[in-house]
C-alpha cells in the first residue's frame, strides 16, 4: 500500500499504471556474449542440437554450459520451436554397459550416392560403453559377405566383444528366413568366437538408440550436405573423417591416451578372399591419430584377452574366417 501511495506521490494517476515484474538482475543467468555465441553457432549450424552446441562452446573456449541452458537460449531467440515429447522422457529405460569391448551395436543404414548413379550402403558398429565407432564401412551391397567382412576388420583391430545387438536383418540372423530359419554367417561367426549375439524386437529401434544417434549425426553432417561422392574410396575417405570427429566427442579417454578405452590389436587385418568386397580404408588406429606402436590399454579383466589367436600372415585363424571366400552369401546351413 505505502508503494502507491508513494507512486502516487510522485507520479500522479500515471504512477498506478501496471508495470512489468521481470526481475532486473538475474544471477544465474549466462552473460550476453555467450548467448549470443550460441545464437551465431546455430544460425551457422542450424542442425545442431543443444547437446552438440554444448561441446561445441566448451570447445571454443567458453566454459560449460547446461543443454537446458542452451535450450533456453534457443528458444528465448527464436531459433527453434518448442514443443512436448511423443513419450515422457522418464518413460524411457537407459542402460549402458558399465566397461568398452563387453557390447557392439552394429546396423546397416542410410544409402549415399555415387557419381556414376550407384547407391551403396554403409554398415557401421559403435562401442556401447564409450560409444566408440568401432566400424564405419561403405560397401556397394549389403549383403552376408562384405557386412561380415566390416565386422572382422574391426574384430581384428579392436579384439572380440563379449556381445553383439543388431537388428533382425537377414544379414545379422536368419530366424525369420522362409520356409525354416537357418543358421546366417554372421552367426556362424559369433558362434565360433564365443560372441554373444543379441537381438532386438521386432520394430522397436529405440533399443539399439545409441547406433541410431550415430545415422543421425551421418545423415545431418555427411549424407545431407555432400554428395554425390566421386568414388566409393571418396565416400569412405569422409566417412572417416566424420568417425574420427565421433571420437573426439565420445566418452573420456583413458589417461595416457587420445581415444576411449578400446584394446588394439594391430595385425596384417582379414581379407575376404571374394568378389564385392569394400575397400578397407584407413586403419582406425591411425585415424584417431595414434602410433601403430602404442596399445591401449584394455578395458576387459587380466588374463581374459579376447583378441583373436593369429594364424599365417597375421590373419585371425579360425574357420568362419578362412571359409569367408567360399561360402554363400545369404546362409551356412546347419
């Protein structure tokens, strides 16, 4: 009451006019060159999310920001437009392996083009853990051979994983094929490694979300800007170098080293002896930037090195691998 009054006294009539009751201090609130940092990054990158504009800054030097602060930000500047979940986020159930090398998700996804008018495929694997790319490979097909053949460049780089989660792809299993379920190569391979496979359910791609956060970045930073590609060696060539930035946004890396805690296993590679394999591209190792030298450290127990036994020339002996070049692509009957 003393307030209008003393308006009143003032201002006359005019001082009981309604005013605004926005504080004129906020102390939580970022200072203005940092909003507006954030500002000119989205209108720069306008499909960079809050999550991507967070690192983003903190790389840039401009100390940590909340997501839900840059959110804000977002909106308080009209730059995106905000609107409820389909599902509560609480809704949702997370996990997450608690070491690397215990889980791979693996997953054939989007189509790039080429010049020429080809489509090819790309087969990717992301450590579950870490979220590590572990695979990133263009093939013209994806079918059993040269899927396989992605899977056992990596396995022989990183080691064996103790679990796989893909899809219900033909190409991961064959439970669904027609007239009877058959044993695909892809199992026979986890089979005889002591690979763990599992699989989703049936149209609920949410379970392999980690994977599918991996296409998204692929499809809004690669797929969506570049192309058609010259080559397919062009096209992997870039598939690398958006991997390599994949993993300097994944998890803490181990102390000592540049890159999240993935053991390498360095050897000559596998090579499918057989038509419509994809060029191997650059050894991971060295896209990450490290010293063909150096080892990680591993991240599985003493004395459960799950690196596969060598045989001749450094390759991975065992039968999946040697049979890779003459067996057929689509099953291996039982």
């Amino acid at each position: 009451m003393h307030a209008w009054l003393s308006r009143y006294r003032d201002e006359g009539p005019s001082g009981l006019a309604d005013r605004s009751h926005k504080v004129h201090q906020h102390p939580w609130q970022i200072p203005a060159d940092v909003e507006s940092a954030v500002c000119e990054l989205r209108r720069a990158h306008p499909k960079w999310g809050p999550k991507r504009l967070v690192f983003e800054m903190d790389r840039r030097g401009y100390g940590t920001v909340t997501r839900s602060t840059v959110y804000r930000v977002l909106v308080r500047n009209s730059l995106v437009e905000p609107k409820s979940r389909k599902r509560r986020r609480q809704d949702y159930r997370r996990w997450e392996r608690p070491v690397a090398m215990q889980l791979w998700q693996l997953d054939v996804t989007a189509s790039a083009c080429l010049a020429d008018g080809r489509e090819v495929k790309i087969v990717t694997g992301i450590d579950d853990h870490s979220r590590y790319c572990v695979i990133a490979r263009a093939v013209l097909r994806a079918t059993a051979r040269p899927v396989c053949q992605a899977f056992l460049d990596a396995v022989s780089i990183y080691g064996v994983p103790e679990e796989v989660l893909s899809d219900n792809g033909t190409v991961f299993t064959g439970r669904f094929i027609k007239p009877r379920p058959a044993e695909v190569l892809f199992e026979r391979i986890c089979r005889e490694n002591g690979i763990t496979q599992r699989l989703t359910k049936p149209a609920s791609p949410t379970t392999t979300g980690k994977i599918e956060r991996l296409h998204q970045s692929l499809q809004n930073e690669l797929l969506n800007d570049c192309g058609p590609f010259a080559s397919i060696e062009a096209l992997q060539a870039a598939l690398d170098a958006l991997a390599a930035g994949v993993q300097h946004r994944s998890a803490a890396p181990v102390s000592g080293h540049g890159v999240p805690g993935l053991p390498v296993h360095h050897g000559a590679g596998v090579t499918a002896g057989a038509a419509g394999a994809s060029p191997a591209g650059p050894d991971p190792a060295r896209r990450a930037g490290h010293d063909d030298n150096r080892t990680r450290a591993s991240c599985c127990p003493p004395g459960n090195d799950r690196a596969l036994p060598r045989g001749v020339g450094g390759r991975p002996d065992h039968p999946a691998v040697r049979e890779l070049g003459r067996t057929p692509d689509h099953y291996v009957g039982r």
